[in-house]
C-alpha cells in the first residue's frame, strides 16, 4: 500500500496480507494482517523501523525512494515478518547500520544470515540522534520474543511498538476506526503469544507508562491515536484479577459429551455463570485464546478415543498449557464406550495450569440423570468458587 505521513517526517509503509488465514502455521487470522514499517526522516539521518515479510517484500521495495539514503534499519523484533526483507535493505543501502537489542544481534545474526559488521546493539534507553528526531529505545522483552524492544521518537510523541500493542488486521485504515474488530484482534495477539508472559508485559507497561505519547505505531494493524484505549485494554488483560467466566472447550463423537456439556452449560447459566463453549470439532482455536485471557475456570469434555481423551482434545488442552492463563478452577467430563484413562490424561497435559480441580464425570455411553445430578454439583462448586472469590455479583 502507497506510504502515508502519520507526522512531518515520518511515514507508514503498511504492506496488507488480505489473504494470509493463518501465521506461523498455528494462529489463525480471520481478518488477514498487515505488517508495517515506518520511515523517519529527521535533518540529518533518515531510519527505517523493522521491514517487511518476505512474501510482501515488494510492497516495501516499490515504497523507498531508491535516490535517497538510509542511515540506519531499527529491527526490535527477529521473527521474519518484520526483520525478513532486511538483508536485502542492506544490499540495497550499503551505508545503513542495523539497530537492534543486545539479544536480537545473535537471533539476527542466526536467522537472517545478518553481517556482524552491520549491527550495532543499543543499549536499554539509549537514545540515536536522526538531526532533529531522536530515536530512544526501550527494552520490552517477550512481546514477542526476549530480544524485543520499541523506539519512542519524542519530538513527535510516538511510539513504534512491533508486535505489543498489534493486531492481525488487514485494512487501508491508518488509525483505528473500528474499535470492536480492533479490540478483539488485539486480544486475541495478546493471548496467542504474549499471555504467558504477562507479568514481564505488566513490567514493559509500566516502562512505556513514562512517555509522553500521541501515536502508538505498531508493526501489524492500525496505529493507535487515542494510546489509553489499548493501553487500558492491556492492562485489563494482565491483570491478575478474573471474571465470572468459564471456557468450555469439548468435541463429542456420538452425543454423550454434547448432551454432558449442553446440560454444564445451562446449569452454570442458570446459576449465574458466564460460559464460553467451544466445540473443538469447529472452533477457531483463537477464540478459545480469547477466552481463556479472563475466565477463572476451564472444564474440558471429551469423549473416549483409544482409552485416552480425543486427540482435539490434547491440543486444546496442550495450548492452554502453553498459554498459562490466569484459570483457577478446572474440571473434566466426558464419556466411553468401555474404558477410559481420559481425566488421568488430561490431567497430565495442564502441569502448568496452578488450579483446583472441582470435578470430574466420566459416564460410560448415555448420560442418565444421575449424570446430570452430578453435572449440576460441578456447576454448583463453580459457582461457589466463583463467589467465594467475589466474581460473581
Ligand atoms: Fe509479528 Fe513476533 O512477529
């Protein structure tokens, strides 16, 4: 997409992924995304933030005036859909010097083949004088990888962030016009890839907190001119409070664990309980990312495959272990045709997960009544769970 000037002297050069469905063959992305790079031209240097990926380097090349310099190309982030097309900046402007986090020189060196004579490590809040702009740069380690950082220009009170504060949004929108589709993209980053570090993100935060700051710029969807809304959004997010919420995540073969989970679902309603029920069969797994930000309490249901749980199953279960969310409460249900090993199973995959397991119903074949009362006293427990951390109203 054609350059735009955001502020005097600095542009955006967004490349637009309409078509990209989803990143790092895991994440889906339902609205594309769009990787920018940003030019600041100041009196005496001109720095170009991050690149491009790859398959979209064309749009990046057709933007730079090939008669004017660069002088230095900031990288805060190794992963190639911001660093990918910088190899070719450098063949292509002999005088620029890469600029980048102390960590991020080995991950530039290793993953792009980067010449060590062309990176120069800046420090944590060391500042590089572009005439009359300045480049500061602040650390923010885990947003996405260790060596990531951001630049804050202070003349034009912006702040170039990368991947924190981003959101998988293919759109000509400079700035956020629709703060919903915005909102949600950006949680559902968040979840994927920077939940399980959420208490260094709260740090990162508080850093960024200091800055005077107009414009948050980031490298995927639109930039930011009103910084509090994604900011409170984050905070929100990191938080260590949780909400009445439960995430139902279950597949079901032949019924039985969809009866089970239609019954939970209703029971926890009835009681007050907010539910978030994804069938694994069919959901995108993002959703499910969503969820899991503020709810404090997961119940699983599976039915019975090889004696162990559904193989959607010990994905779900396994991505939520990645994610480490906040959850504090879990429990299992499910069905079988003879036997079952599913609970010890799941059980298994959520080392990570610090919670206290409210239950557990495993029926062999058609739920009775009997499993419904025993469904029904999980969603009791829940919801005295839940109140007795004064989440329900
Ligand atoms: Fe948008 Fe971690 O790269």
């Amino acid at each position: 997409m054609h350059a735009k000037e955001i502020r005097n002297g600095i542009k955006v050069l967004a490349s637009v992924h309409w078509e990209r469905r989803l990143f790092d063959a895991l994440i889906p992305l339902p609205d594309g995304t769009s990787y920018n790079a940003y030019l600041v031209e100041g009196s005496e240097a001109t720095a170009l933030i991050d690149s491009t990926d790859p398959e979209l380097r064309d749009e990046l090349i057709g933007e730079l005036d090939p008669g004017k310099p660069i002088d230095y190309v900031v990288s805060h982030h190794g992963e190639q859909d911001h660093s990918g097309v910088i190899p070719e900046i450098l063949e292509r402007y002999p005088g620029a010097t890469v600029l980048c986090s102390s960590k991020a020189r080995e991950l530039l060196m290793t993953h792009l083949h980067l010449p060590e004579d062309r990176i120069r490590v800046v420090d944590d809040g060391e500042s590089v004088s572009l005439g009359d702009k300045t480049l500061t740069f602040v650390y923010t380690p885990w947003v996405h990888w260790p060596e990531t950082m951001v630049t804050y220009v202070p003349e034009a009170k912006v702040l170039f962030s990368c991947d924190f504060f981003g959101s998988h949004v293919a759109t000509t929108d400079t700035y956020v016009v629709d703060r919903g589709r915005v909102y949600e993209a950006a949680k559902r980053y968040y979840a994927e890839i920077m939940m399980p570090f959420r208490r260094v993100i709260q740090n990162n935060l508080d850093k960024v907190d200091g800055l005077d700051i107009d414009l948050i710029a980031p490298s995927h969807g639109p930039i930011y001119d009103d910084p509090g809304f994604i900011v409170d959004a984050y905070r929100d997010w990191v938080a260590p409070s949780m909400k009445n919420e439960v995430v139902l995540p279950y597949v079901s073969m032949h019924g039985s664990t969809y009866r089970m989970a239609m019954h939970l679902v209703d029971a926890l309603s009835r009681r007050g309980v907010t539910v978030h029920a994804f069938d694994l069969a069919v959901t995108d797994i993002g959703k499910l990312a969503i969820a899991l930000v503020d709810a404090a309490t997961l119940i699983v249901g599976t039915p019975t495959v090889h004696v162990g749980p559904h193989p959607a199953v010990y994905q779900a279960a396994h991505l939520a272990n990645l994610l480490r969310p906040k959850l504090r409460h879990a429990a299992i249900i499910g069905s079988y045709g003879w036997n079952s090993r599913a609970v010890e199973q799941i059980s298994s995959l959520i080392p990570n997960l610090n919670v206290t397991v409210l239950g557990t119903v495993l029926q062999k074949g058609m739920p009775t009544d009997d499993t419904f009362a025993e469904l029904d006293r999980i969603a009791d427990a829940v919801a005295e769970a839940h109140r007795a951390e004064a989440l329900v109203a």
